[in-house]
C-alpha cells in the first residue's frame, strides 16, 4: 500500500526500501509544490530563484522526515 505512515518489511525480513523510497518521493513532490503555490499566493515568488531554493529545501526535509519515519515505524524481526 502506498503513503502509510508505517514501514514494512519484505517476505526476508528485510526493510522495503523500494516501498518507503516511493512514498518519500510523493511526499517531498507535494511539499515542494506546496512551498511553491504558497509563495505564489502571498506574492513571494519575485525571485523564482529562491522560490525553487526554498521549495527544494522543504521537499528534501520532507524526503528525509517520511524515510525517517517509515524506518523506525516498521514490524520488529
């Protein structure tokens, strides 16, 4: 299942890392576009430049926050 909050484990036991990868990356696109349409809508995107800096710099946090958490809300072995 895409975008749970929890990580999960291969039939290995192994971490699903492919699976958590995914979600990470939806999560972090709309975060980035939701910095975007933010600054856009309070009149901020003056500079496109910093627009897409501050956008690329809350997909990334983003990205890491969902792996970071898929990786601790996992089944234990």
């Amino acid at each position: 299942m895409v975008l749970n909050r929890a990580g999960k484990n291969n039939d290995d036991n192994s971490f699903d890392w492919e699976d958590a990868v995914i979600d990470a990356a939806i999560m972090a696109g709309c975060s980035f576009f939701a910095v975007l349409v933010g600054l856009g809508a309070v009149g901020l995107l003056e500079n496109p430049k910093v627009g897409l800096l501050a956008a690329g710099i809350a997909a990334g946090a983003q990205f890491c926050a969902v792996l970071a958490i898929k990786r601790g809300l996992r089944e234990k072995e």
